[in-house]
C-alpha cells in the first residue's frame, strides 16, 4: 500500500508537534483539488520506510517526496503551493526570488516555528471532525 500512494501521490513529510506544520497540512488538504498529495508526519515510525533517518535527525524543513525524489525548504513549500488551486497556485512566482533568500526566509521561520506559532504534545490535525473528514483518507 505504501509503494503505491508513492508512486501515484507527492508525500508532505511535516512536524506533527507543530502548530504552523499541522495548518499548513490543513490548508494544504482544503485547496488540494486534484488530489495530489498525502501526508505523514515526522513522528510516524512509518517514516523510516520512506526517508532516511539522517534526512529526518537533520530537517527543520517540510519535505516533499515526489517521483522518488527529496525537496527541501522553499522549493518544497512553492513546489506544494505550485499544484493548488488558483489564486494560489500563482505562487510559484516566488521562485523567481533568488534561493538563497528564499531558504534564508524559510531558514529562519523553520527554526523558530515552535516560538513563533507554538508547539503541541501530537500531530492533532485529525482531532476535530471536520478535520478528520477533510482528512480521512490523505494520511499515511
């Protein structure tokens, strides 16, 4: 079951003890159309099945599996941005922002999302209702 949802789906790896990550999974699933993406936290012992465990020690990023590749920081969040539905998917524009700043920007929000939008015991997207519905079937 696991080859298969890779195979056919782009995997958002996030922090489940993250506010900020446990929204933008949220949003993400609302404005997710064309059904492109599942997602799996961090702290699913699943995870190991799909990524390294040194990627996984060493990100303070979103990562994004797609076509059997790895993408991190920035490119992973507009790449996410990218296949949603418009107006949101224009902002891919973002890219033309240099990387380096872009991952600079990125840098410092991932390293001080826990201060910024605070920290939770657990993944809790799937706590309310109306999440579990919206959710139901995207969450490895």
């Amino acid at each position: 079951m696991m080859d298969e949802t890779i195979k056919k789906r782009k995997i958002i790896c996030f922090d489940g003890r993250c506010a900020l990550c446990n929204n933008f999974v949220l949003f993400v699933a609302k404005n997710d159309t064309k059904d492109c993406f599942r997602f799996i936290s961090l702290e699913n012992p699943k995870i190991n099945t799909l990524l390294e465990v040194n990627i996984i020690a060493k990100s303070n990023s979103i990562i994004l599996i797609s076509n059997n590749s790895i993408t991190l920081e920035s490119n992973a969040a507009l790449l996410i941005l990218k296949e949603l539905r418009f107006p949101i998917s224009a902002l891919i524009l973002l890219k033309f922002i240099p990387r380096i700043i872009r991952d600079f920007i990125y840098s410092i929000i991932a390293k001080n999302r826990h201060l910024f939008f605070g920290k939770i015991n657990s993944c809790s997207i799937l706590n309310r209702k109306k999440n579990k519905q919206l959710l139901l079937n995207k969450i490895i």
